[in-house]
C-alpha cells in the first residue's frame, strides 16, 4: 500500500515537473515572439498623413530639381565614362529621382487617379531631360568609351532586380517613418537603381548603338516596376486609407482603373523577375560548366563558346580535333547541370589546327619568309644595276646627241667658237619651277657686239628647231 502511495507522489511530481517545463517553454516563445514582432513592425512609428503630404509634394518636377538632376546626370556620366564607381556613388547622393516613381506606387495603393497621372508625367518629364543630359555629355565629350561601369548597365540580372527591390522597401519604409529623415538617404536607393541606367541609355544614344541603348532602357524599367512594386506593397501592409470620392460610381470607376494599372505593373514585374532569374541560373549553370569540365581540362583547346538560351543551344569551338569520346563526355556531363539539361551542345572541332600542325605552319611560314627576302635582296641587287646600265646608256646617248649637234652648229654659224648646253630648272615667280635648255656660246672676238645679240638669236631659233622646244636660253661669255 505504501508503495503505491509513494509511486502516485512521484508521478503527480513528474507531471507537475513537466507543465512547469512546457509553461517555462510556452513563456519564452511568448517573449521570443513578442521581441520580433518589436523589433520588425514598424506600424506604429507610421505617419500616414505626412508620408502622403512629402510624397506627393516630391512628385513636381521643375526648377531647382531640373538643375540637380541635371548636374547629377552629368556627374554620374563622367564617373561612369572614367569607369569610376566612387564618382557615380557621388552622383547618387544628389540625384532627386525618387519622387514620380513614389508617386506611382502611393496612387496606385490608395487609388487616386490625380496624383498617378501627374507622377506618370512628371516621371516623362524626368526621364527625357536625363536622356538628352546623357546623350549631350557623351555625345561631345571626345573621350567616350566602352568600360566596365557602363557595360555592366546593358544586361540585366537577378541582381539588379533584388537591387531595385530591396532599395525600394528601404526607401518607402524609411519615408514613411516618423520624424525628419534627410532626403538624401531616399534619393540613394533609386538612384542606384536608375541613375546609371539612364546614362548609360544616353551613351548608347550618342554612339549609335541601340542595343546599348535598349538594354539599359529595360534595365531602367524593370527597376522603376519594381521600386513602384515595393513602394505598393509596403503602404497596403501598412494599410493606408483609400481616397475617398463623394461620387460612388466614380470612385469605383477609379478603383478599377487602379486595379487594373497594378495588375499591368505587376504581371511585366512578375515576368521579368523570372525571366531574369532563369537567364542567372543559365549563366552560372554554364560558367560552371566551362570551368570544370573544359577549362580544367588540359587537353581541350577551347576557341570559342556561345550560349542561346533562346533556343537552349550551346556551341563550343575547339583548336584541334575533338574525338567522339570526348564530344560524348561533354554530352554526358552537360545532363549534371540543372538548368542546363535542356540544352543541345555542338561541339566543333577542327584537323587542320591541331598543336602540331600549327607547329608545321609556322615553320612553313618562316621559310617562305626567309626565302622572300633572300628573293627580294637579289632583286634589289638587280634592279640596282639596271639603274647604273640605264645611266650609263643615257650619258652615252645625250653624248652622242650633243657631238652631232655641236658639229651641226659649227656648220650652220662658222664665227661660232665654242659650244656647250645643259637642262636646268628655273623659276620665274617662285611658286612655280620650270625646265629650261641652257645654251653657252663663245663667238669670234672680231665680231661686233650687235652681230653677237643677232648670232644668239639665231643660234636660239635653230636650237628649239632641232631638239622640238620652246624653253631655249643662250648666253655668251
């Protein structure tokens, strides 16, 4: 009897043990719990009515905001066209893009069509004042070229999109907390998201090259759907009061505008967040695959590669010849990777550039170089004694030429006493230089001197007759 009195006091004691336990358990989750929900929940540091009055307030575009946006379009043109991350962070920090864009996303949360219609204006406006800014600066700024920082802003990944996300719920959240926060730290989260985009857009405008051009345009807005998109969600969880209308039928009217509106904004942003997300996956997928199974691989001698995630082809190009073995093992391994598994691969490889053969060429190629010079320094040689045989024969002939011409004149003019002539270049205003026939002649010394002019004259007039020429000079000692 005793034993069983003791055994139910042990057992009451282990249960009692044991509610103290769950009660303790229960308490700590209670207190865990009720630590998150105050360190996460920012409702009650929420003021609807200011958040409303500064964002729509942000929303007119003109003035002095023109000029900052201005000014920091330019600054971020020049940072990214130095490949400078420090010079377009600087930018960032006066850029005044957030308002329109926050705009679109409070209307379209509590359904007023005003303040959409203006935000989707005033965002217009920004956007084609920030084009033309861009697209000036590159276009006459003569140092303008491809670099990392504006590459980097034609095709966009996952990355931006979390970017553009994230920077958004930062910045609507912080807005919409009580107390002044400096407008700064608002303008940073869009810009990072908008600013390079658009003058990378600009550049591409500048050089002509529109895929540039649309590729940072797309970028530009997948960020402005999914800041809009953060802005939206946040002031719903919030639950900021819908504008009211005091006609019925117009505010449902409204309302279904607006719901449609965000459906529009939101399906594009589903879309593209997915498309983007698979072509990461493809990308990393496939950069994987280069480096582990090509790159590492001391026998392949990879050219070229090309990825179409379009229509899922992989097209690898090697130097040298690719057995069927190792296209198999190429085949086979492609199947490990995930994303990649759908994708066909063409594998080319080519005989004739082979190690080897590329050796034989080149070899090949320096001894046609060598005997080309050995050709070409004979050649030179002879065409250097060609040159000496062709001078000699010409000084032979003008030889000959002057004996015969030189008799002829002693027969033609007998008080002639010498005779000589050469060719000589002269110039009579100096810009222009001419070819003339020099004529020294030597008469009788009984001869007076008005005969010698008459002598001269003749001898000038037979000369341009026997050698065909007008230019004839004759002098006399």
């Amino acid at each position: 009897m005793d034993n069983n009195l003791n055994q139910e006091l042990e057992n009451a004691k282990t249960e009692q043990s044991k509610q103290a336990i769950k009660a303790d358990a229960k308490g700590l989750w209670v207190s865990l719990k009720t630590f998150i929900v105050e360190l996460l929940d920012f409702r009650h540091d929420t003021d609807r009515d200011a958040t409303v009055a500064a964002i729509k307030a942000d929303i007119p575009f003109k003035g002095a905001t023109a000029w900052i946006l201005i000014c920091s379009i330019f600054v971020a043109s020049i940072g990214l066209n130095a490949n400078s991350t420090a010079v377009v962070i600087g930018a960032m920090l006066i850029s005044p893009l957030m308002g329109p864009i926050l705009g679109i996303g409070l209307s379209i949360a509590i359904n007023d069509i005003d303040t959409l219609r203006k935000s989707f204006v005033n965002l217009a406006t920004m956007l084609v004042l920030s084009l033309l800014t861009a697209f000036l600066f590159f276009y006459l700024f003569p140092l303008s070229q491809d670099n990392s920082e504006l590459l980097g802003r034609v095709k966009p990944d996952i990355r931006d999109v979390l970017i553009a996300f994230f920077g958004g719920l930062a910045l609507i959240i912080a807005r919409t907390k009580k107390g002044t926060v400096a407008s700064v730290i608002f303008g940073v989260a869009i810009a990072t998201a908008l600013m390079p985009p658009l003058c990378t857009a600009g550049y591409g405008l500048s050089q002509g090259n529109f895929d540039y051009f649309f590729g940072a345009m797309y970028l530009f807005t997948i960020n402005t759907i999914f800041i809009a998109l953060a802005t939206f969600i946040v002031l719903k969880i919030l639950r900021f009061p819908m504008l009211k209308y005091a006609n019925s039928q117009r505010r449902k009217n409204i309302a279904r505008i607006v719901t449609v509106l965000a459906l529009v904004a939101m399906l594009p942003a589903g879309w593209t967040f997915y498309d983007v997300l698979q072509e990461t996956r493809y990308e990393m997928d496939y950069v994987s695959y280069l480096e582990s199974e090509i790159n590492q691989n001391e026998n392949l001698w990879l050219q070229r590669e090309k990825i179409d995630t379009d229509t899922k082809k992989i097209t690898l190009n090697f130097n040298g010849e690719i057995t069927e073995a190792t296209k198999s093992d190429l085949i086979n391994e492609l199947k490990g990777y995930k994303y990649l598994q759908d994708f066909s691969l063409v594998i080319n490889g080519n005989k004739n550039r082979s190690t080897d053969k590329i050796l034989e060429l080149y070899d090949l190629a320096i001894d046609k170089i060598e005997k080309r010079d050995s050709i070409i320094s004979v050649l030179e040689s002879n065409i250097d004694s060609l040159k000496l045989a062709i001078s000699s024969q010409k000084n032979e002939m003008d030889s000959n030429v002057f004996l015969s011409l030189s008799k002829d004149a002693k027969i033609q003019f007998s008080d002639l006493e010498s005779f000589g002539y050469a060719k000589m270049l002269a110039s009579s205003n100096f810009r222009k230089a001419d070819t003339i026939t020099l004529v020294k002649s030597q008469w009788d010394a009984s001869l007076s001197d008005s005969l010698v002019v008459l002598r001269k004259q003749e001898l000038k007039v037979w000369i341009e007759q026997e050698l065909n020429t007008n230019d004839v000079e004759v002098i006399s000692n």
